[in-house]
C-alpha cells in the first residue's frame, strides 16, 4: 500500500472501486467546482514519479476553464452511486479531431477501468460527430500514460507526422516545464 492506504500505480495487483460506479455521463456545469480536486488528486500519482513530482503541486485547471470545456459538449464525468464524482475527461473539438486535454481520476479509484469507461464514451461521441481522430498529449514512459493509450489503439507520433497544432501544443508544455523527450503527441484515428 502507497501513502494514504491506497494502492500505487505500480502495484502488482489491479485495483478494484470499493463502490460500484453509477453513472457515465456528459458534465454539466454544476459538476465544475468539483473537478479541480479530482485533478489534484490524480496529479499526485506522479509523485512516485521522481522527475515528475512536481506536477502534484503544479496548477490545475481552474472552475471557468472546466465550464468552458463543458458548455461545449466534450467533458464527461464518471459519478458513484451516493453521487460523489471521481473523475473525468475533458476535451474539445479542434477542426475534424477530439483533443482531450484531461482524463483523471482520484487516486483510490484509479486501476479500476473509470479512464478506460470515459474515454470508451469520447470515442464513442467522437464518432457519432463523424470526427476522423482523438489527439492528445501526454508521458511516453508513465505506465498511466503513453501505455495506457496504447492498448486502447492510440499510436505515438512522430514529429512529422504531429501536426502543427500538436507540435504547438507541446511546444506550450515544454515551456511549462514539462520534460521534452518524455512528451509524446498520440492519435486514434476513428474508422
């Protein structure tokens, strides 16, 4: 067991929600308040992470931007059945693609397939939008991250084939702070 008696991301075996989830839905404006204090807790996973610990007291993304994200239709939210929410994904449509920006959820209930069930309904969404990909950008060697994706059909891509809003938007990360050759840009093309 990690600090606070959960689990770590890295422990052999998988976690399991201690409450059954309810529901899988779009966010409504009400649930922005509470997603911040998802944010930081997720964030604090990386605090196993030692280059990466850091960014368990780096900002998160404030109310008025998780609003934004919501007003537009691309936030959805994983909520237990006593109503508490535990996570969610976060994204925005940028010309023929969904971009995630966020997919977290609190720390005890990660490894518990909320991320895998979010992101199944943006794929879905995406979809039914007739998009043709879901980008987003995130750690190549964080077992949470690049590899997460990968096994759900997410491919790395190079430089090259990044794109010039990808590229950007990496390129805003690494200003931040953000390691370059852990950063990676991925892309599900839908079909």
């Amino acid at each position: 067991m990690g600090r606070r008696d959960t689990p770590t991301l890295f422990s052999a075996e998988p976690w399991k929600p201690r409450r059954q989830l309810h529901d899988h839905h779009l966010a409504q404006v009400a649930d922005a308040d509470a997603l911040p204090d998802i944010e930081q807790s997720e964030g604090d996973a990386y605090r196993e992470v030692a280059e990466l610990a850091w960014i368990a007291d780096d900002e998160n993304q404030t109310v008025e931007r998780h609003r934004e994200l919501i007003a537009k239709g691309t936030c959805w939210v994983a909520v237990e059945q006593d109503g508490r929410t535990v996570a969610f994904l976060s994204a925005e449509i940028q010309d023929d693609t969904l971009h995630i920006w966020e997919l977290a959820a609190r720390l005890d209930r990660q490894r518990s397939g909320i991320g895998r069930a979010l992101l199944e309904k943006a794929i879905t969404d995406a979809r039914e939008r007739r998009l043709v990909a879901i980008t987003l950008t995130t750690f190549r060697d964080v077992i949470w991250n690049a590899p997460f994706y990968q096994k759900l059909g997410f491919q790395v891509l190079g430089e090259t084939h990044a794109g010039d809003r990808l590229r950007q938007i990496l390129r805003r990360e690494i200003e931040h702070g953000m390691p370059a050759s852990r950063r990676c840009a991925m892309r599900l093309i839908l079909g």
